[in-house]
C-alpha cells in the first residue's frame, strides 16, 4: 500500500467514481491506491468503501479546504460533479473550479476530469431549434462541465478530458428503461429518431479510467471519449425484447415532446437527445468504441451488459 500512488475519486460511492473504485481495487497490480472522498464518511457506502480496501475520507465539493485536505499526497484525481442533484449549472462551474484549485495547490500530477460537451460550441444561445434553458444553457448539464474544461487548463493541472455517454444503468436507476404504454405493451421512448445513441456500463467507464491513469502521460492534456457501443433506440429495443423475452418497441417522440414530460429535468434532457440525434456525427464520431476497447479491452456491448442486468431493469 504504502508503495502505490494515491489515487483520490469524488464520487467514489456513486456510478462513476465506484466504478473506478471497482477497477482500481479489483486490479492489485495497477500500482495504486484508493482514497474514497464523500461527505458521508461513516454511511453505509462509505462503510463498504473501506470494507473493500479503499481509504475513505471526507471533502465536500463546496468545500475549497476540504479538497485541499483529500487531495494532499494523491497522484492522480478523479473529478465529477453531480449535476442531478441541485439541477445548477453555477454549481457545478464552481465545484469544478474549487476541484482545479485543490488539485493544483495538492499538486495532483494527473487529473481526469469527466466532463461533456458544451454544446452551445454547436448549437448557439441564437438557434431556436430547442429552447435556450435556466437563461444561458441549450444542455444545462452538459453545457456546464464542457464550459468548466478551461478552468483546469488555465491552473496548470495535468489533465485528461473525460467525454463519456449514456450509461446503460440509466435503465435501472434513471427512469430510462422500458415502460407499459396504454395498450400493455413495453416501449423504449427516447427522442432519437433513427440515430445512435452511444451508451457504456459504468463498470466501463472506470476501467477506462484506470487505463488512462495507468498510460499516465500519454493522455494528460488530451480529450478522451468513451462508449461501449452505439445503438439506436430501434436496436436497443430489439435486443431488450431478446433479452427480457417480451417484446419491446421503440417509441420514437419529437424532442419537444419528451421535453414537456413533465419530470424534473425533461426540458434539459429533451435538449440532450436532440443535440445527439442533430450532431451525430460531432457526438458519436469521438466516442468510437474502439477508443474504449484499447483502453479496456473487457469493454461490454449493450447484449453484453444486459446479460448481466437483465434482471434489475424495473418493468412497470
Ligand atoms: N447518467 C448518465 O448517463 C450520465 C452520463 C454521463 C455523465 N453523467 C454525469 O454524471 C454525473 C453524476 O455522476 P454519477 O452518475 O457517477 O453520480 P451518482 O451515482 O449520482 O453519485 C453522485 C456522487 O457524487 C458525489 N457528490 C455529489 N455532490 C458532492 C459534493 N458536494 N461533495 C462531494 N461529493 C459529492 C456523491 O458523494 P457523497 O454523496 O457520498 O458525498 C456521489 O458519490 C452527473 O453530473 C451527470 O451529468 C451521467
């Protein structure tokens, strides 16, 4: 332990950051170490996180010290925020910006930020094909992270630019899965039409991670963009009938439509998958899998994961 570099992971006890946590700790001769930094140091996660090996320690993304203090000593740093849980694009900027600012005082020799596009670089505040939203966003919680990438660059912290997609997980914990419509039957609605959807498993997305903390200098002050494997809702469909034996189909609706679900955050998600569906070549063309798969070569497909997660996907 004492040997290996410390790698700190906001977002340990959540889907990214475990993820990393998994991949870390289930590799013993990657070399490094966990510190697991959450605000709830003694919950049940955070229990569970050093049941499993990793050093848990508390920070706050709010809290400048106290990402200095979880940062000191660390190698590497894996960095998020949590757009979802305050629905604040500000928020995030300054969580990213006290993130920057811990990791350079620390001197963090590799960060990798998880970030997304901005996607005003394509759809500008001017174009009235979707709503501008919360006043100055199209994709609040992409446009956020994207806008926050210079902040690491500016401070000088050796970074990696993360791009990574729709996690396949959103159909068990998002509300994104299968759903009864009125005639019984189970449908896969998302505003797709008839473009890909690049998707990944979390599990994934921590194994590249760890790739690109492992191949260290190669990819600090470089753009990494991950997916498992990119798939329309048509196909995506097909293979969760496959997979749950009961067919599904594939509710393609109008981006203005899914933006007037009426659930928190349907606008800016409704945004999201239009931006996907108009920019397809711009969204899918980085995240080509054969990025993932060099960097972690168990990488799954969407057949793949759902082998394995079939059975979690609520039905309702
Ligand atoms: N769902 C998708 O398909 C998808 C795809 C790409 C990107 N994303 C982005 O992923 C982000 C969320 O990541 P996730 O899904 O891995 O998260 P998650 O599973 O929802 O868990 C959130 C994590 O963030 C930590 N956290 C939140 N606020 C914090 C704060 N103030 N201080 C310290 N830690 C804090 C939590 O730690 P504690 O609660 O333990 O403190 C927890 O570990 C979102 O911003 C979203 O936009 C999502």
């Amino acid at each position: 332990m004492a040997d290996k570099k410390i790698i700190a992971v906001v977002g340990a006890t959540g889907a990214q950051g475990g993820g990393l946590v998994r991949a870390i700790l289930n590799d013993p001769t990657s070399g490094f170490a966990v510190r697991a930094l959450t605000r709830k140091v003694e919950s049940d996660k955070g229990k569970e996180l050093k049941k499993f090996g990793a050093e848990v320690v508390a920070a706050d993304l709010d809290d400048l010290e106290s990402l200095k203090k979880a940062f000191a000593g660390a190698y590497g740093a894996f960095l998020l925020t949590n757009f979802w849980e305050h629905f604040s694009p500000e928020k995030e900027l300054a969580q990213a910006k006290n993130m920057a600012q811990a990791a350079k005082h620390a001197g963090i020799q590799h960060a990798i930020w998880s970030t997304l596009e901005d996607t005003r670089r394509w759809v500008p505040l001017s174009d009235n094909r979707m709503p501008t939203l919360m006043g100055k966003y199209k994709v609040p919680h992409f446009d956020a992270k994207g806008e926050a990438d210079h902040l690491f660059a500016e401070l000088g912290v050796p970074t990696t630019l993360l791009l990574t997609s729709f996690y396949w997980e959103n159909l068990i914990f998002f509300g994104a899965g299968p759903k009864k419509g009125p005639d019984g039957k189970l449908a896969l609605t998302y505003p797709m039409g008839a473009k890909k959807l690049p998707g990944i498993a979390v599990d994934d997305i921590g194994k590249c991670a760890l790739a690109i903390f492992k191949r260290g200098k190669e990819f600090i002050g470089k753009t990494v963009a991950i997916s498992g494997e990119q798939l329309t809702g048509a196909q995506m469909a097909a293979a969760l009938t496959k997979a749950l034996g009961q067919e599904v189909r594939y509710n393609d609706v109008p981006p203005e439509v899914y933006r007037n679900f009426g659930f928190p955050g349907a606008d800016d998600l409704g945004n999201m998958f239009q931006f996907k569906r108009d920019f397809q070549e711009a969204f899918c063309g980085p995240r080509d899998p054969s990025i993932a798969r060099g960097l972690n070569p168990s990488l799954q497909n969407f057949e793949g994961w759902l082998a394995q997660n079939k059975s979690r996907i609520p039905i309702s």
